[in-house]
C-alpha cells in the first residue's frame, strides 16, 4: 500500500499529493490515460531510433556522479561551511527502500521543472521576444530559476522553514545546477541530482 500513497517529504509532492486529491475523479482517470497514451507513444519514438552509444553513456553518468559528489562540500566550502542538516527520511512504516525511489522521481522532477521549462522556457522568452544575447539570456534565467528553485522548498504546509543557511545553499546549488544544464545538458543534471539525493538518503541512514 505505501507504493499506492507514499508519504510527502517536501513542498513539491505535498503540492503535487494536494493537486491531485483535488481532481474530480473523471478527470484524474483521463488524466492517467493521457498519462499512459503519451508514455506509450514517446516508447514507439525511442524504440525507433538507433540506439545510444553505450560507452558515451557511461562517461556521462561518471561525471554525473563524480559533480553529485563534490556539490554538498563545494557549495558549503563558498558558504563558509553552511549547509543543509542531515536527517533520517520520516517514512513511518513504509519499506526502507522507498526514500531512494522517491529521491530518484525528486530529481527527475525538480529539473524537468526548474531547469528544462523554467531555465530553457525562459531563456527562449528573452531571446525571442526582448532580443536579448544568449549569454545574457542565459545568465539571468539561471539566476530565476535557482530563486524559484530555492524558494519551492521552503514554501506550503511540507515546506522548510525558511532560514538563511538553507536558503542559501539551495540558491547556490540552483544556481550550479543551472549552468551545469546550460553547458552540459539536462542528462547530465538530472543523474547528478538523483545522485546527489541519493547520497543524502545513504548519509541520513548512517550519520
């Protein structure tokens, strides 16, 4: 059952586990439709194209984690040692294992969201409609998006309370992980994110 409803450990799901329980019940079974149809079709696309090159693959999944691995130290070296407190993920009786699934859909979601829609929709928007340079285009959706990103996880019922530590750590790892993308690609963000929570999950079990 704990697969079926997984407790909320943040804004984000609280406000995804909230949005849905809103739904009339008509439209969330179209909606998990829609959902699957989409899935489905974007597997036949997948299924269609050569397949990737396995050796660049790995590479790309090494630095990954090689980055996951060193953005907790970097960004509290440059904050002078501030940083985000470890604790146990608060899953009551659910299996132990749940906290790390539910890391890895966090990542995959927080940058889908805040980096390939808010940083890249809103890099677009500058570019074409204020014709700004893509470099400044750039620099100031990445900025927007590591305030957006900082402040979502302090914000609804779920959310941390909003201290300057916290705050500021995630505003600096948002503001990384946004140029990491610029740069490196949303790949390469999204398994350095799942990564790095991971290894918050694997030092909260056993700090």
């Amino acid at each position: 059952m704990s697969l079926l409803a997984p407790p909320t450990r943040n804004a984000a799901e609280d406000a995804v586990v909230s949005l849905a329980s809103r739904m009339p019940p008509e439209l969330a079974i179209w909606l998990r439709r829609g959902m699957l149809a989409l899935l489905l079709a974007l597997a036949v696309v997948l299924a269609q194209r050569k397949a990737p090159r396995v050796a660049r693959a790995r590479w790309m999944i090494l630095e990954a984690f090689v980055l996951a691995m060193a953005l907790g130290p970097v960004v509290g070296w440059m904050l002078g040692g501030l940083g985000l407190s470890l604790r146990p993920p608060d899953v009551g009786s659910s299996p132990a294992w749940l906290p790390f699934l539910m890391s890895v859909g966090a990542g995959v979601w927080e940058e889908l969201v805040f980096r390939l829609a808010l940083l890249g929709g809103l890099t677009l928007l500058l570019v074409r409609a204020l014709k700004l340079e893509l470099v400044v285009a750039t620099g100031l959706a990445v900025l927007v998006s590591a305030l957006v990103f900082a402040l979502y996880h302090h914000l609804g019922a779920m959310g941390e309370p909003l201290v300057a530590p916290r705050f500021a750590f995630r505003l600096l790892a948002g503001t990384i992980l946004g140029v990491l993308f610029a740069t490196r690609g949303l790949a390469v963000v999204v398994y350095m994110h799942v990564f790095y929570d991971l290894l918050c999950d694997v030092r909260a079990l056993h700090g």
